[in-house]
C-alpha cells in the first residue's frame, strides 16, 4: 500500500462513517415535523418506510439531508457558472471571493503583525516582559464581543467595507503567529548561538543565519492556524454589520428566513475554502523545507 493510500483510506472511511451518521440524524431530526403535521391534519402518522424519503426532501428541515445540501451548492455554484454568471449576487462563488478578500488581507496584515511582534520579544527584554502578556491577554476577549466594536468605531471613523472586516480577521491570525514565531527565533541551541558569537556574527548576521531558518518550520505551522481562524474572523466580521455579500451574510439571511439548506451549503462551502487556504499553506512550507533540505515530520 502507498503512502497517498495509506492516508486516503482513512480519511474516505471517515467521510463515509459522517454521512451515514448524517442521514440518520436527518431522519430523527426531521421527523417530529411530519408527525405533528399529521396529527394538525388528523391523518394518520407515516410509518417508518414513509418517514425516511419524506424527511429528505423537506423545504425548511431541522437538518437538510447531504444530497440537499449538495444540491444547493451545485445550483448556487457550478449552475451559475453553466449560465456564465460565476459572480452573480445569488452564486456562493461571489460570496466567498468577498469573504476570501476579507481572509487574505487580514491574514496578511497579522502575519507581519506577528513576525514584528515576535522579532521584538526575543531581541528586547522589555518586550517580552511587557507585551507578551498583553499578546495573551487579548485572546480571552471573545470574538464576537469584539467585533462590533471594531465594526462601530471604524464606521464612526469613516471606515467601512472590507477593511473592518479584515482588521477582525488580524485580531484572531496574529496570536498564533507570535506564540510560533518566538518559539521558533529561539529554537537554536545554546552552542550554535555560541558558534555565532565566536565567528564576530552581529545580531542581524545571527538573525538571518541561524535564527530565521531555525524558525521557519514553526513559522509554518502557525500559518496554517493563523489562515483557518482569519477566515473565521472574516464570517464573524460579516454578521453584526448587517452585510448583504459574503459568507457570514448568507448564514445570516439563511437564519432569519430559517433557509437551513442555505445555512448548510455556506458553511460547507465555508469549510471548503478554508480546507484550500491551510492546503496551500501547507504546499509552501513543504517547498521552503525542501529548499533547505529537510522533510516534514509524519
């Protein structure tokens, strides 16, 4: 057996053991539903046989079945993209570009924002005293206690659109890139970093040489977190804004019209896309291990 086979198995096995428990969950979910309609309507209550296909084909079901969802998101996606209108307002490939711009921008400005923040703690003592606790701090405010302070202070101030929203994505990505980013500038061993010292290296030799390669496998690894939890910042920057595009917006409008098959089919789509993004990430750090000629652990 191959290695891609070896992890494809598993994760196929996985997805199929989900979708089972999935459909079974639509049938116990949605069939109070059907019973009670019975009992408005005097009829009797549908048998177990009946119960199953009614149950999947619900309008406005507690839990849509995954074909529904499936089939939401092909009518919203690859229909439109049939019809030629890929960026029409009602196609989810519109809304996730607005949601991804969201996601790049922010995940950009927090990944500089985290490689500054961790450069400084490890060459100022004074930092590292005084800004890494406030660093940690800032994680225990719940997110979507924050974000419509952002949103409102920024409106107020005359700014608006995809940089509040990118702003949120910042404050959640830029965490785990400064806790990873100093574990990996101080990652070299005591006697390297006495080997630099012997050789006259300055600081900035020593940074460039020996502390920033050390890093980058680290760096890595927190990137993957920083690019799935800005996408999350993204969706919650779209909801106390009362947005009428991306991601957030469409799992709002689904709530309140109570469109869960719509709900559903964002969120995969959602899911989808942050799946990608980390993937992508995930091909980069392999390329730059590689150029340094090492391998990525198992």
């Amino acid at each position: 057996m191959t290695l891609r086979s070896e992890k494809t198995v598993p994760v196929l096995t996985l997805v199929a053991g989900l979708m089972v428990i999935w459909y079974i969950a639509t049938v116990f979910l949605n069939a109070p539903f059907l019973r009670d309609q019975a009992e408005r309507a005097g009829t009797p209550p549908p048998s177990f046989s009946e119960l199953i296909p009614l149950t999947m084909a619900q309008e406005r079901p507690v839990l849509p079945a995954p074909h529904q969802v499936a089939a939401e998101i092909w009518k919203t996606t690859g229909a439109m993209v049939l019809k030629g209108r890929p960026f029409s307002k009602r196609s989810l490939i519109y809304h996730a570009w607005i949601t991804l711009s969201a996601t790049l921008l922010g995940f950009l400005i927090g990944t500089a924002l985290g490689v500054a923040l961790a450069v400084g703690i490890v060459h100022n003592r004074a930092m590292d005293k005084s800004v890494m606790p406030w660093v940690i701090t800032s994680q225990t405010i719940p997110i979507l206690a924050i974000a419509p302070m952002i949103i409102v202070v920024l409106n107020a101030a005359g700014i608006s659109g995809l940089l509040p929203k990118a702003l949120i994505s910042t404050y959640l990505s830029f965490f785990p890139v400064v806790v990873g980013m100093v574990a990996g500038l101080r990652a070299p061993e005591r006697a390297d970093l006495d080997l630099m010292h012997t050789y006259s290296a300055s600081r900035a030799q020593t940074f460039w040489k020996l502390r920033l390669p050390a890093s980058l496998p680290y760096l890595f690894t927190s990137l993957k977190i920083a690019m799935a939890i800005s996408l999350v910042g993204a969706i919650v920057g779209e909801m106390p804004t009362g947005a009428v595009a991306g991601l957030g917006a469409r799992l709002l409008a689904g709530s309140y019209y109570g469109q869960t098959i719509q709900i559903w089919s964002a969120l995969i789509v959602a899911a989808a896309l942050a799946a990608t993004l980390v993937a992508l990430v995930g091909v980069g750090h392999r390329m730059v291990l590689a150029r340094m000629g090492m391998k990525e652990a198992a």
